[in-house]
C-alpha cells in the first residue's frame, strides 16, 4: 500500500512537475495565475469523476456476482444517451423534455440489461462456460451494439460529431469564488452524488443489497441460504443497466451525444474499476474520481486524447503494484462486510 | 438482384489481400486464444504498430522497406511486453482490458494533433509502398483467372505476397506448437496450476506467445498497409479486432486452418451482403445514403460472433469445448458463476 502510495504521489508531482514547466514557459505568468485552471480543472474531473462512477458502479456490481466484465456498459450508457436524445430533440421523435425522456431511456436500458442477463449470460452460465468465451461473448455484444448505435445515429444526425440535448444547452456560468459553474453543472453534481448514495444505502440495508453482497461472497453459500441467486443476477443487470443509461444521460447533458461516446466512456470507467477493486462499489466511486480528475487536469496542458494516456498509466501503475485494486480485498470484496450465512425467507 | 455478380464480388473479395490480411490477424488470435489462453482484445493495436511503423520509418526516416517491416514488428512486441507484464499473472479479464484501453489510447495518440509531425495525426500518412511495389516481377497488365478478373499485376503481386504469408504463418505457427515448447504451452492453457507444479514459468510462457500473437498481428497491420498504401488511424478501431475475431471463431479457435478458412468464408459473407445492399440500393428498394457502409459490416460480423459463441463456438473446424477449457490460475476463482 505505501509503494502504492508512493506511485501515485510520483503520478501526481509528475503532473504538477508538467504545470509548472508550462507556466515557466509563459514569460512574467506565475504558478498563482494557473490556479483558476486548475481549480476549474479539479472541478470538472469531480463532475467527471461522479458521472463516470454512475456508470462504473454498476459494472463493479455485475462483476462482484458474476465474476464478468461487461464490455457492453460503455454501449449501454451511450444507448441510454442515444434514446434520450431521440425522445428529447429527434426530429422524428415525440420531443418530450430532458427529465422524462431521461427516465424512459433509463427504463428502458434497465429492461435491456435484464433482458441480456436472461438470454445471454444466463445461458453462458448454464453451459459452464470459462471466462474466455464469456468475455469474447461479452466484447462482440458491445461491438454489436455500437454498430447499431452507430447505424441509428447516422439515421438522427446524418452528420455525424457531436451534438447536445434540446434542453439545458446553453447556459450562463455563475461564480462561486475563482470558479464558473453553471446550473446544470451543479444540478448534474448532485444528482450523481444522490445516485451513488442511493446504491451503497441500497446495498447496505435493503434486502436485495444485501442478497447482491451475498451472492458476491460466495453464491453456494448464498444459494444454501435460500436465495435465488438467478434472481439476484437478474437485479444486478436491471440496476447495472439502469445505472449506465443515467451515467449516460448526465455525460450527454454536460459533454453532448456522438455515436463513439459508447467507447468514450468505455475507456474511462474500466480503469475505474480496476484502479478501484473489481467489484468493491467505494471502490468504483474511488477509481471513478480518480480517473475522472487525472482526466480532466492533464487535459488542462495536452489534448484530450493524451490525457487518456495519463489515466492508462494509472491504471497500468496500479496493476503492477497492487493488482487487486485501491480499495478491494484480496478476495475481491463489495460494499460492507460480507454478509453471514444465514437464514432468509426464500423468496 | 444480380446473384451472379454477387457471388463473383464475395469471391474476388474473399481470395482478396483483404482477407488475407484478416487471416494473418486471426492466426495471431489463434496463437493467443487457441494455443496459449490469452484474451487479446486488442489486435488492432498490434496491426496498427505494423503499419504505422513500416509508415513512419519509410516516409519520416527515409528508411528502407526491410527496416520499416523490423520496426512495425519491434514495436509490437514491445507492446506485447508492456501489456502483458502487468496482467498475465492475473485472471484473464485483466488482459482483456488492458489490450483494450491500450490499443485504444494508442489509436487516439498517433491520430492526435500532438502526433501531427510524427504520424499525419487525422490524415494518416501515405507514399511508402512504392519500394514494395518496385518488386514487383509481374509484367504488367491485367489478369484473371478463368472467369474471375483478379486485377492488375500490382494487385496480384500483393496477393501472391499476401497469401504466402499466410501460408508462412500457418507453417510456423504449426511447427512452433509442436514444439516441446509449444506444447507446454498449450499444456498451460489447460491446466495453469498443474503446469507451474512441474516447475514451468508459464508467465514466460504466455508472454512469448502473447509476443508472437502480437507480432503476426502487426504482420498482418503492414499488409493491410501496403495493400491500402496508407494508413489512418480510422483503419484500427476496435472494429478490426472483432472481424478478426469473427474470422478465428467461425473458422474454428484451436485449429491450425481455423483462421485462414474463418478469414475466407467471412470476407465472401461479408462482401456478399455488402454487394446485395448496393444493387437494392441503385434500384431503388432501400435508401442508402441513410446507411455508411461500416457499420453495417461491423454489425453482421458482431452479430455473426454473437451467434457463433452462444450457440456454437467451436465454429467449423474447431473441437466442441476447447474455448471453455482455461480457468484462471489465480483466485479469486473466475470461472462465470
């Protein structure tokens, strides 16, 4: 832990290090001048960060119970973005407003997501099938799913690129101190926190949470207990789904829809997780603000593809000295300590 | 409809440098899936390194052809070493995201305007396949064969070199495996724990064959390059990774032609659906401005893998169970529960 630690210190100066190079470089500027940026930079990697984690709680979930990574989350998210858009400023669509066209396509992607758990990895595991084909099955699904994102898009925006939503487009920043908010920024902040609180109350005193962190721990133990472990399979992919589709819609509201965004925030919630412990929920919140910030101020001083070196460096650096991740046990963990073998009314 | 036409497009495209190309790529998924236990998800990145290397050494350095080939190939096996040291020790889902996110970000820092001078950023880079083309010993002209029209004698002369490096590959690739080394590394495959009690460093292992994946793969990146004669970084998504996983799946993962016929058979699907499409669209059935052509190819290739792992996974030549047959060495236990 201290050698990690360490290395993420090194991460962090090396960054300050590349700030203060680039502030030397502009005569008569000083360090003091960059601090507006760099509170700006921080602050637009929390809200990155915390909509990042919306999504990624939810693929630490589906592999705290299944030991599967969902390559499909990062499509998942982009189609809750997607459906949203359609409903919300499609021309041939009922152009509702953001908030209920927001909650159908979250409706929706949580639909899809149990409906994938029923057909596909429902299946997969009844064949006993190894982790190889499980994950080759679990990329050609996103794969398939980004072409049909991507097919729909071209049939929405035949122009491609990047596009917002009708509503919250455009606003004026206010200042709070050195910072420029908007609204809808500081809206978006707070119903991400409200979300990722929802879950770990969900997991740590409802009973489906509790059926999640068992069936996470050991699902014999869990199923000899009288739980139904398909059903809480299918619990886990209806608020995986769910959740993706909300991380989506938020990343839409503050960064605009494109048919690649599926991708996007593929490459930034599976370092995430794995910064932060496949399958520990903090843990995924941790990972997710780290990238998020690691993202957002490196791309203070470089472009936006570059930044996401800086993020696969630590992801890389993690790997090597703590693969398991921050905040994991090493038998891979879940929020809360792990539920006893008891006995519950079988449902 | 036209099925005459069609048939000789799906033809022509599946004994085409294409699907040679695809065939190098899907022999290097098979070194990874079929032989060693790995899952690569980024082949594309490997392919990217071979072009992109051979690319940049030909147009920025001046350098020679041979030296371009030996750089996209270097690269790649650095790449395969910096992937694979972090993550081959731990389950195999590590690896998938690593290859992943790494080929990704690589794909998005050569087309990055920081790269601009090095690799042509956006635009890519071309007009370093003359040298490969000045080999040529085919007189020039058109040729068929029968009553296929195989094309110019440029075009032949990149099939016949396509094709033979396919050829190449199975060779070596069949003569490696048989090895006494080869076969402890598909000894490894199936059992990890086993292999490692008789003393066996199957980290070294997997590594070497994660290299020599990797390296095919790039092989098949600079064939794709010089038959294109430039390189974007458009070319590399991660769609290339999942035609050549669809080729190796469909062909039969494990078996040594299993990617050479997968590549064959996907290419003849794939341009035959394409070609279908065009005539309905020139007569007017269907509205194709409305559909870009690649994401209509990445659409039946995926849902084509889709099918094939749920349903049959084992393809056309490939033994019943031989995917299900890894488990992961090191806890937790990662067999799909």
């Amino acid at each position: 832990m201290v050698r990690l630690g360490v290395a993420v210190l090194v991460c962090w100066l090396g960054l300050a290090g590349m700030a203060v190079a680039e502030t030397g470089a502009d005569a008569g500027s000083g360090l003091a001048s960059e601090l507006p940026r760099i509170m700006r930079g921080l602050i637009d990697g929390i809200r990155l960060g915390l909509l990042v984690a919306v999504a990624a709680v939810g693929l630490t979930l589906i592999f705290a119970t299944s030991r599967l990574v969902s390559f499909a989350h990062g499509e998942l998210a982009a189609l809750g973005a997607l459906l949203a858009f359609f409903l919300n400023t499609g021309v041939l669509g009922p152009q509702l407003h953001l908030i209920p066209a927001a909650v159908i396509a979250i409706f929706a992607a949580a639909v899809l997501g149990t409906a994938l758990e029923l057909g596909v990895w429902r299946r997969l595991r009844a064949y006993g099938s190894g982790p190889l084909r499980v994950h080759a099955t679990a990329i050609a699904l996103a794969m398939f799913l980004h072409s049909i994102l991507g097919l729909a898009w071209f049939r929405l925006m035949p122009g491609g690129a990047l596009a917002p939503f009708h509503d919250y487009a455009v606003q004026r920043p206010l200042l709070l101190g050195p910072i420029r908010v908007t609204p809808r920024d500081l809206v978006v902040i707070s119903l991400a926190s409200l979300a990722l609180a929802g879950v770990l109350v969900i997991l740590r005193h409802s009973r489906v949470g509790k059926m999640m962190r068992a069936v996470a721990d050991s699902p014999d133990l869990a199923a000899s207990s009288g739980i139904s472990v398909q059903a809480v399979h299918a619990h886990v992919w209806l608020l995986g789904g769910g959740l993706a589709a909300l991380g989506g819609v938020f990343l839409g509201v503050t960064d605009g829809i494109s048919a690649v965004m599926g991708l996007r925030v593929l490459a930034l919630i599976l370092p995430a997780v794995i910064v932060g412990g496949l399958g520990s929920v903090p843990g995924a919140i941790v990972g997710s603000l780290m990238v998020g910030t690691v993202a957002e101020v490196s791309a203070l001083w470089v472009s936006a593809d570059l930044a996401l070196v800086a993020v696969l460096v630590v992801m890389a650096v993690v790997l090597q000295l703590r693969p398991q991740g921050l905040l994991a046990r090493s038998g891979g963990a879940t929020a809360g300590p792990p539920v006893r073998a008891m006995r519950m009314k079988a449902r | 409809m036209d099925a005459g036409s069609i048939l000789l497009d799906a033809l022509d495209a599946a004994l085409g440098p294409q699907a040679a190309v695809y065939a190098l790529a899907a022999i290097g998924l098979n070194v990874h899936l079929g032989y060693a236990g790995l899952l690569n998800l980024g082949q594309a990145g490997f392919m990217l390194l071979g072009g992109y290397g051979l690319a940049v050494t030909v147009v920025l350095l001046s350098g020679p052809l041979w030296l371009g080939v030996l750089v996209g190939l270097g690269l790649a096996a650095a790449f395969a070493v910096g992937v694979g040291t972090p993550t081959l020790r731990l389950p195999a889902a590590y690896l998938a995201v690593v290859t992943l996110v790494g080929a990704e970000v690589l794909r998005r820092v050569i087309g990055s305007r920081a790269a601009l001078a090095l690799t042509g950023g956006v635009h890519g880079l071309d007009g370093f396949a003359e040298a490969f083309y000045d080999l040529n010993p085919i007189p020039p002209g058109d040729y068929g064969l029968w009553f296929l029209a195989v094309g110019s004698h440029r075009r032949v002369w990149v099939l016949l070199v396509g094709w033979a490096l396919v050829v190449f590959a199975l060779l070596l690739v069949r003569a490696l495996m048989r090895s006494p080394r080869g076969r402890t590394l598909t000894a490894l495959r199936q059992d990890d724990v086993a292999a490692q009690s008789l003393g066996k460093n199957t980290f070294a292992y997997k590594l070497v064959g994660l290299v020599l994946g990797g390296v095919i793969g790039a092989a098949a990146g600079i064939l794709l390059a010089i038959d294109q004669q430039a390189v974007h970084p458009v070319t590399y998504l991660p769609t290339a990774t999942l035609l050549a996983y669809t080729a190796l799946i469909l062909g039969g993962v494990g078996r040594l032609m299993g990617p050479a016929l997968g590549a064959v058979v996907l290419w003849f699907t794939l341009t035959a659906v394409d070609t279908a499409l065009n005539h309905l669209g020139t007569a007017g059935t269907i509205d194709l401005t409305q559909i870009p052509p690649w994401h209509v190819q990445s659409a039946v290739a995926s849902l084509a893998l889709l099918v094939l792992l749920l349903y049959r996974p084992h393809g056309l030549l490939g033994t019943p169970g031989h995917i299900d047959e890894t488990t992961d060495p090191s806890p937790p236990s990662a067999n799909v529960r």
